[in-house]
C-alpha cells in the first residue's frame, strides 16, 4: 500500500504539474516564465559558461538568421521609402532626394547609402536582413563585455540570457530599419569609453568613441542620447575621483571634437557626392515636437498634424513663415493646455512607448488563426514579461553605494532616453535602443540575487 501510495502521488503531482503547465500556455505566460526562471537559475546556482562571448554571437546569430528564414514581414512605410530610395542610388538615380520626405529630412540619405552599399553586393532584401541580424547579435555581445565588468559573470551572463530571448529584439532584423545598425555604433560608442577591454586604448578609446557615436547617430539621429549619458558617466566619474578630472576632461573634449569634426565632414561629403543637396540636415526637427505633443495620438504619429502643415512648405519641401506660424499655434495650444493634462500626456506616451510592443511590424502581416494565435500569444506575453523583469531587476539593483559610474552608464542611457521621448513623437519600436541597455542594468538585479555584489574599486 505504501508503494501504492508513492505511486499515486507521483502521478498527481505530474497530472498537476502538466495542468499549471497547460494555463500558463493557455495565458501566454510559459515561455517567458521559463526564461526568466532558466536565467534565475543561472544566477542561484552561479553557473557560468565558458567562451560566452563566442556562444552568445554564435547562438545569436541562429537564432536571428532562422527567424528571417520564417518571417517575411512586408518593406512598408518609412522603411519602404529608403528602400526603394537605396535602389534608386543603387542604379545612379539621386532624383529621391528632391521628394518631400527626403528634402525635409536629408540625413536620411547616410542609411540610404548604408543599404545601397549591401544591395550592390547581392541586390535581395534578405542581406539587409542579414546584417542586420548579425550587428543586433554583436550588439548583445558588447553589452555582455560591458556589464560582465561589474557583476558576476553568472549574473552577467543571466542578463543577456534575457535579452537575447527578448522577442523585440530577435524579430527586428527581419525589418529593414536604420535602428539596429545605429544601435550597434552607439554601443560600440559606451563600450569604448567605458569598458575595461579598451583598456589598452588609453586616451585613444574617447576619440574612437566619438568616431563611433557619430556612426551611429548618423544612421540614426538617436546619438544625442548616447552623449548626455556620456557626459553623465563623466561628472559622476570626477566626483567620485577629482584626481581623475583633466583625464576625464581632455577625454571627452577629444570625444566631441571627434563626434562634430564627422557630423561636418558626412554632411560635406553627401553634399559634393550629390547624394543630397541639403547634406545631412534636418530640415523640420520642430514637426518629432509638434507631433510629441499630440493628445489625441497619445504622442504618436499624427496624420492630421501633417495634413495641416505639409500644405505649407514650399516648392522645393522646405517649411515657410507660415508652417512656423501654424506649428507655434499647435505648440502653444498643447503646452498650455494645463499641468494636469500634460501630466496626463505624460502617462500615455509612457504607455504607448514602454508598455506596448513593437511585435507588429514582425507579425503584423499574418494570418493569425488556431495554433498560430496561440504561439503569437505566448511570444507577446514573453516579451513584456522580460522587459518587466528586467525593470524590476534594474531597480532592485541599483541602490549600492560602491557602484561606479561605469556600472550606472547604461542607466544613463535609459534614463536619458525616457527624458528625451518625453517631449518628442513615440512609438513602441523607438524603444530598441533604451531596452538594450536596460537589460544591462538587469545585471546588477542579478547580481544583488547572488547575496553578495561584485565590488570594483
């Protein structure tokens, strides 16, 4: 009877077991619950990986390459326009930068470039893709080296377990966006000034930082985000060390020599190429706040805003007394619409960037039905649990006194990133750079989970 007993309560407790299983599926919990817990375990049981680096960019890349084998999400809006601009270049037809999206917003024509360089390689769609898969795995890679300076390397490596699982960031590549390759040079950016592999650059990691922040923000003006985290990580950094101020002074001065110095001369060199005859300007910036200040979009793309003010540019695209006018009266009525409905903005646009997914631009075009509704589901629900957990590990991990600076840098980003939107257009997918580094800042979570945080002097 007692071998009976242990029998029957195996059974049950499997029976059990297969049923939570079962509503966890049902609910679209399961899968990001099971990498949350595999990272958990990770961090408990201090298990690490020999040659992570490699295996993560090995993984990483199988993972996003077979991704674009199943996705084919169609090449429409923004991403349509630049495509069929890059083919254009690519048969030595400039006449797109006379259209109104590129003269109003010429520095478009630098990703434009970008993709015409891959296309004249192998003219397919799908080696846009590729690169695009292979820059967003080593993204991941310099953020491992970045946090693994700072926590432990379980903890480091449970981290990007995380991001490398996260949905948003593994589907992207299949869109042929300019934000994965900025976010790539913009991180190499932070890793240069910050991480202990460059070391042996010494004074040269901040030039070479500001070579490569530019990079970035010329494939995507995202770079003033990454400077002001920049300049943040400096003050911290002389604060906690005045000895270390005419390093850190003389640093970042080369860094934004560097960084102007390339904005200038991308800008001449689009111009004499006649890419663009506006170079790398932007032609509007007042429309990303006029925009921004949308209640009724929630800080989204306003088509009625552009209805309004698109009739006012002049001939050659360019905006005219009257477009300031009619953009200062929209600006005027929303900025003075009173704190609480700005407050109120506020938490929409917080909503609609941070709380919302960008998985659409990835599924949006299937047929979801039966099993696929639920698959899709599961993949939604594990993409906002790993970037709620990773909030949560950030805050759990980040009061520690002996923290520094460098360990709060991707923070940095984060929290300038969330300033920043505050007051310009949103949209889900804008999130890519910000959520990169906020599984940095999951790190120190992790670390703290181990009972006792790496101490770096």
């Amino acid at each position: 009877m007692h071998h009976a007993f242990h029998v029957i309560q195996r059974l049950f407790v499997i029976c059990f077991v297969l049923a939570a299983i079962g509503i966890l599926l049902s609910g679209g919990w399961l899968a990001g619950l099971c990498v949350i817990a595999a990272a958990g375990w990770m961090v408990r049981g201090r298990i690490t990986i020999r040659h992570f680096t490699l295996w993560l960019l090995i993984g990483g890349l199988l993972l996003r390459v077979a991704i674009l084998l199943v996705l084919h999400p169609p090449i429409i809006s923004d991403f349509g326009l630049m495509f069929g601009a890059a083919q254009s270049l690519l048969a030595g037809d400039t006449s797109f930068q006379y259209e109104l999206y590129f003269s109003l917003w010429a520095y478009q024509s630098v990703f434009i470039a970008w993709q015409a360089m891959f296309l004249a390689v192998w003219n397919n769609p799908l080696v846009l893709k590729f690169v695009g898969a292979l820059l967003s795995t080593g993204t991941v890679c310099l953020l491992y080296r970045l946090v693994r300076d700072h926590v432990h390397e379980s903890a480091a490596q449970a981290a990007m377990l995380l991001l490398t699982a996260f949905p948003f960031v593994l589907t992207l590549p299949t869109v042929l966006t300019n934000q994965i390759a900025s976010a790539f040079f913009l991180t190499l950016g932070v890793w240069l000034v910050a991480c202990q592999d460059c070391t042996r650059l010494g004074f040269w990691r901040f030039p070479l930082a500001g070579l490569a922040l530019q990079a970035g923000n010329l494939l995507r003006s995202e770079g003033i985000i990454l400077v002001v985290a920049v300049l943040a990580y400096a003050v911290f950094t002389v604060l906690r060390r005045l000895e270390t101020f005419k390093r850190i002074l003389c640093g970042i001065a080369a860094l934004l020599v560097v960084y102007g110095a390339v904005s200038v001369g991308a800008d001449a060199a689009v111009r004499a190429s006649g890419l663009n005859e506006n170079g790398t300007a932007n032609g509007y910036p007042a429309w990303k706040f006029v925009t921004g200040l949308n209640f009724d979009t929630e800080g989204g793309y306003s088509q009625s805003d552009w209805n309004q003010l698109a009739p006012t540019f002049d001939e050659t695209g360019h905006p005219t007394d009257a477009t300031y006018q009619m953009q200062n009266e929209l600006l005027s009525e929303r900025l003075y619409a009173g704190p609480k409905a700005l407050l109120l903005h506020a938490v929409h646009k917080c909503k609609l960037l941070w709380c919302d997914d960008a998985l659409n631009w990835a599924f949006g075009h299937l047929q979801l039905h039966d099993w696929l509704t639920l698959i899709y589901n599961n993949i939604r629900q594990m993409d906002r649990l790993l970037f709620y957990a990773a909030l949560l590990l950030t805050a759990f991990g980040l009061y520690r006194p002996c923290r520094t600076p460098a360990a709060y840098l991707p923070l940095f980003v984060v929290f300038a990133a969330f300033c920043a939107f505050l007051l310009i257009e949103v949209q889900p997918r804008y999130a890519y750079l910000p959520q990169l580094f906020l599984f940095c800042g999951a790190s120190l979570g992790l670390d703290r989970l181990l009972g006792k945080e790496k101490n770096h002097a």
